[in-house]
C-alpha cells in the first residue's frame, strides 16, 4: 500500500474512533502515530519524529495566548459578569416585543467579547437568561433556541480561541483575523435580533411582554457593565493600536478581568481557585487536541494528501466559487458533529492548501482571512443545526422540561439567519476586509 492510500484509509478509520466515543485528541493521535509509524518504518525514526513533534507543537509562543483568553473568560464567568450585562440590555429593551430574548442576544454578544467560548457563552447566559424569559411567558422552545444561538457569538465575536489556532494553523497575524470577525459579529447578532422580531410576530403567543422601566434604572444597569466594555476596549483596541501583541493583549485582558472582579467583591479566594482550576482543565483538553492533529497532520503531510487533493480540485476545471461552496457545506454538515476545535485542526491542512491554489480575485493574505471567518461562521452554524448542534443538548440540559422538538423548529429561524449572513459575506468578501489595513 502507498502512503497516499494510506492517507486515505486513515480518513474512515478516524471516523470510526470517533463514532466510538473515542476522544477527538487521542483518535487523531493513534491515527497519526500509526501512520507515522507505517510510513517512516523504522523505530528510531519514528521516535524521533515523536521527540521533535512534541517540542515544535508547544514550543510555539503563540499558544500561550489560549489559557490568557480562558482565564479572562473564567473570571467573566464566575465573578457574575454576565448577569450584569443581561441586566443592563434587559432594561433597554426588555419592554419590547421579544425584547427579553433580545436582551438575552444581546448579552451573549457582550459576554462573547470576553469569552471566546461558544459552548461557555451558551450555557453561562442560559443560567442567566433562561429563568427571566421563562418568567415573562416566553415559549420554552423559543428560549432555548435564542440561548443556543446566542452562544455561537462567543466564539465569533474577538477574542476568540478558535481564531488563535486558525492563525497558527495558516500562519496569518491574529490581530487581523480579530479586526476582521468583528463586522461579522456584529451582523449576526443584529440578524439574531431581526430574527426575534419575526418569530414573534409570527408567533404571537411565544412571548410576553413587560413593563418598562425607568430611565434611572436603564442608565443605572448600563454603568454596571462598564468593566466588560473597558476590558474588550482595552484588548482589541490595544492590539489594533498597536500597544501590544495579541499574546500581551490576553494576559491584560486576563489580568483586567480578574481586577474588575475582584474590586465588584465576586472575586472570593474559592472563585479565584476554580478559575486557575478550570482553566488548567480546558487548557490542558486543547493542548491535547492540538497535540494529537499535529501528529496526524504530519502523517497526511508525508502522505501527500494535501497535495493530491488540491491538484485534483485544481484539475476538476470547476469555479474557484464552486469549490469554496462546497467545502463550506462540508463544514455546515460535519460540524453538527465535531466540535469546532477539532473541525479547524482536522480540516484546514488539507482545505487550506486547495482554497489557496484558487484565484478569488484578492491577495493571499486577504483570502486566508476571508476563508478563515467563513469557516468559523459555518462550523458555528452547526452547533445549532439539528439534529446535533452541540449548543442545543447545552440548552436543553438546563431546561429538561422543554421538549427538544420544540427547540428544533424555533432554532430553524436562527440557522436560516446564519445562511443568509454566510452568502452575504460570501458574495461581498469587503465586509469581512473592511477593517483590514
């Protein structure tokens, strides 16, 4: 067997370890050590290859900026950060039809930019936000499902992990992939809240309504939030000004949120402890994932497969917008399987090299952008695409007496939403390179 059969084989087999509970990190792993081993041959080579992986993969300076990010979310998490934000938005637009569940939006949005988790972002703002819409007779199934899609916003909306791997991945700055997921993010919460107001007229029985409140009380709940808004402005406006790296950025932004919380008084010893704690734990599950893809990345690499692949796209004669089609449906349907990690360590060695054999009329730099936030939206958009968006069972965990049917049909409106954004960007590549200098 050649080791471009063997390339291919190792696809069904890693498939096959998945689809067996096996941990995404250790099933890449085996597949790639056993690759490795089969195409290099002899013992000494493989431990070497073995040796030198593990040094080159961590070795790297720019993955210390990922347990900088968890931190700062941590801190945001534990310290009661996102019940102000829910609070502030709730009071300005909580009178409105759907206000809630805007509100609710809306500070996914605001935790997203200190979180950089989709899955934390969904189901921290659930605990917050869930028992006020079911409060105000918000339908179960129209609650779960803008909980579950505001939770992709953390992920989008910078700092975002999954953008620091893509980065180190394509070996693009990471500060231009921020700037550049900003537009996007705003869009989508902005077509998640368009989203509300049609489902609610729609459905007019899904919602209830509140009475406003007063502005004292709006302006009040608005002040609260300022350490969240200070602390993004100082990361992402520090990094795009140039004051300090993306990796310095996060430890500031860790360090501030900390600070913020420890002088709101939610910073006790014990929710200090199981921040460091918590972090370690989802530093160490990434490390292990990206661990386990450098492995089998470097056995597809001396398999040739890459390579292989993007001369036979290059050679079906299809538009280089055919092509790009077609790998994002791929992303949209593996993506309500896998986690969104794993999808981007697994698939761009072997997507990247095809989408930069095509011409889209931009420079290089500005298409690994593009591709990058395009990747990022799709593979968010399956986290709430039925049957298995990972953000639903998130949701639906915390609201078992709300049938799951119930949430598929609602969350539909929002996936609809992420479509229509996704073309958007597709067809107007400048709305994602606007703020590229």
């Amino acid at each position: 067997m050649t080791n471009l059969e063997l390339g291919y084989m190792s696809f069904p087999v890693l498939l096959l370890l998945i689809f067996l509970r096996a941990p995404i990190g250790l099933a890449m792993l085996m597949c790639g050590i056993g690759g490795l081993w089969m195409v290099i041959g002899t013992p000494n080579m493989f431990l070497a290859k073995l040796k030198t992986e593990t040094y080159t993969t961590f070795s790297s300076y720019s993955l210390t900026i990922i347990p900088m990010f968890l931190l700062m979310g941590q801190f945001a998490t534990l310290s009661g950060m996102s019940t102000s934000l829910f609070k502030a938005a709730e009071s300005w637009l909580g009178h409105r039809k759907g206000g809630v569940a805007m509100a609710a939006v809306g500070a996914c949005a605001g935790f997203g930019a200190i979180c950089g988790s989709s899955l934390a972002t969904a189901a921290t703002m659930s605990r917050v936000a869930l028992p006020e819409l079911k409060r105000y007779g918000y339908s179960g199934g129209f609650s779960t499902a803008t909980l579950a899609a505001g939770g992709t916003l953390g992920i989008l909306i910078p700092p975002s992990v999954i953008l620091v791997i893509y980065a180190i991945l394509t070996e693009q700055n990471i500060a231009k992939l921020f700037l550049a997921a900003f537009i996007p993010g705003i869009l989508a919460a902005i077509g998640y809240i368009i989203t509300i107001s049609i489902y609610v007229r729609l459905n007019p029985g899904s919602a209830g309504t509140r009475e406003p409140i007063p502005y004292a009380e709006r302006f009040a709940a608005l002040i609260k939030v300022w350490p969240v808004m200070t602390v993004f402005l100082l990361v992402v406006g520090g990094i795009y000004l140039g004051w300090f790296t993306p990796t310095e950025g996060a430890a500031v932004g860790a360090a501030g949120t900390g600070l913020a919380a420890l002088l709101s008084g939610n910073l006790t010893w014990k929710i200090f402890m199981e921040s460091i704690i918590a972090t370690a734990t989802a530093t160490a599950m990434i490390f292990f994932i990206v661990f386990g893809a450098g492995f089998y990345n470097s056995f597809l690499a001396l398999s040739q497969v890459p390579q292989e692949l993007s001369s036979w796209v290059g050679g079906l004669g299809y538009s280089p917008w055919t092509i790009l089609t077609i790998i994002l449906i791929f992303y949209l349907v593996f993506g309500c399987l896998m986690d969104s990690l794993s999808m981007i360590l697994l698939t761009i060695p072997i997507f990247f090299p095809v989408i930069s054999a095509l011409d889209f009329g931009m420079s290089t730099e500005h298409m690994a952008i593009w591709f990058g936030i395009l990747v990022l939206i799709v593979v968010e958009v399956g986290l709430i695409t039925p049957p298995v968006g990972m953000n639903l069972f998130i949701i639906n965990s915390m609201d078992r007496e709300t049938p799951m049917m119930e949430t598929y049909k609602a969350v539909m409106y929002f996936v609809t939403s992420d479509i229509v954004r996704v073309i958007i960007l597709v067809l107007f590549p400048s709305i994602t390179l606007f703020l590229i200098p």
